[in-house]
C-alpha cells in the first residue's frame, strides 16, 4: 500500500455503501456544526437588533415573538449617532492602512534593497522592539503625544493613532523579510538602465510586491478596528472616538434593543471588508504572501 492510500481508513473501507454513508453524516455534522458556531451569534445580534427589549429578555431564542422593530435602527443611527462613530471608524481604519503601508513598504526597502553601511544596526533595532511589551511603551508614548518635539499636543487628533499603528516592527521585518527573497538581477538591469532608488521602488518593488502589500493591509485593518485602550487614551473627545471605543461608554445610557442595533450596524465593517477581501484574508491567515512565490 502506498503512502497515498495509509490514513484512518484504507481505501477498501471507503469503497463500502456504510463507511461512505458515515462519513458523509459526519462530514454534514461538522459543516452545521461550524456554520453554527461561526454564523450563529452573528444572526442573532441581527435578530436582535430589530427586536424590543422585552422580547430579548424573556425569549433571546424565539425569532421575532411581537414583531419587527425596525425603529431600533433608525434611533441607533440618529440618536446615538452610530453613523458619526461609524464614519471615524472609517477614517481611523483608512488612515493606519495608509500610514502602515508607507512606513513598512519604505523601511523594508531601505533595509532590503538599498542596505546601506549601518543596515544590520537599524534591523536589530527594529527586531529588539518586538521584544519590549506595549504596555512599557504605552506611558512614554503617550507623554510625547501630549507633549511632541515638534507642534502642538496630539490629543484628539487622528496623527496620534495613525503614526503609532504604522511603527509596526512586525509589518516592517514582514516586508523586508520578502524584499529579501525578490530577484536581485532584476534591480540590477533597472540600475543599469538608470533608474535611481525611488523609480526602482515605484516601478520595480512595488509591482512585484501585491502580495506582501496585501498581507499587511489586512494586518493593519484588522488591528485598528480591534483597538480600544490607545484610541480611548488619545481620543478623549466623544465626536472624533471610534465605534469600538464610544460603544462600550454608552451602553448604560442606552436601551439594550438600541444598544444590540448599534452592535450590529458595528459588525458591517469587518463583514463588508472580508466578503471584500476574503481572498487575501485567507492567505494571510497562513503568510502566503510573506514567502518567496
């Protein structure tokens, strides 16, 4: 028997009317199963968000007991003013992506390709801050955005969530980790075709480097919609907080079925981003993009 063929089952047994039967109910338990799981708690904030209060207290399980409630929405929305928190939450997410692309993108170059004398200095010193915990940092950090080398205090201003979330050493030894692996006769031809360092990232690097870009963008996305302790130190102000910093603030003040309405109208985002993007978010589950292809 090959090594093809070795497993729980030989291929004998799987040519039985019995053992196929089996594995097709155990195959249809594990997909109900993981639907369950997966879907489960989406559908019923879903559910929830048009349902009254009472109703979500005596009968969370029934679908819709009394009737639909579709004023939650619309209260949620204008009232509690889901659609501004949801617009920085947009803005917030934009900006880290952009910031987080320019600074890895433009570090890993500089370490990668260019590598001038002092190199191996810079990539242990970027490689050390992986070591240090964030919470260290987070006092230090917070003293030179209220108090910056240069300009006026940073609070409330998105430049106090952008800059932190782009100095990302992870993203920026991620991209020079596949800088690394790119041709290097190919740089070479563009040389000595006279293209300086920034014609050949624009038109060289950047190009054969979508899939790095794409592994990192979701990297970024991901960890600005996540964070909550940073935007609600240097985002004091309700008018220009998040949806995951102003939500938990206001949830005493609000009914719970205007509250579960908010949540889901919160869950849009990252439902909307991966049916978008689920292709890159797949393979960056597994840094495909991070390896030579």
């Amino acid at each position: 028997m090959s090594d093809v063929d070795r497993g729980i089952l030989s291929g004998f047994d799987r040519r039985k009317r019995s053992v196929r039967a089996s594995m097709a109910g155990v195959h249809v338990l594990l997909v109900v199963g993981l639907v369950v799981a997966g879907l489960g708690p989406i559908l019923w904030l879903a559910k929830a968000a048009v349902t009254s209060t009472q109703d979500t207290i005596s009968t969370p399980l029934l679908v819709w007991p009394n009737g639909i409630d579709w004023a939650n929405l619309a209260q949620a929305w204008f009232e509690v003013h889901v659609d501004q928190y949801f617009l920085n939450t947009l803005v917030l997410a934009f900006g880290s992506w952009v910031f987080s692309i320019v600074v890895a993108t433009t570090a890993g170059y500089g370490l990668s390709v260019l590598r001038p004398r002092y190199a191996g200095i810079l990539n242990g010193a970027v490689l050390a801050t992986l070591f240090v915990p964030s919470v260290v940092l987070l006092v230090p950090l917070y003293l030179t955005i209220v108090h910056p080398p240069v300009g006026h205090s940073l609070l409330n201003n998105y430049l106090a969530v952008w800059l932190p979330a782009a100095t990302n050493a992870f993203n920026i030894l991620l991209v020079k980790r596949f800088f690394d692996n790119l041709p290097r006769e190919v740089f070479e031809a563009a040389r000595t075709d006279g293209a300086g360092p920034f014609r050949l990232f624009w038109s060289i690097v950047l190009p054969m480097s979508r899939p790095i870009l794409g592994v990192v963008s979701v990297f970024a996305i991901i960890a600005s919609l996540k964070d909550y302790l940073w935007p609600m130190l240097v985002l004091p102000d309700p008018a220009v907080q998040p949806l995951g910093v102003r939500l938990p603030a206001i949830q005493s003040q609000v009914e719970l079925d205007v509250f579960l309405a908010a949540l889901a109208m919160s869950t849009v985002i990252p439902i909307v981003l991966f049916l978008a993007f689920q292709r890159v978010f797949l393979r960056s589950a597994g840094l495909g993009g991070a390896v030579k292809g």
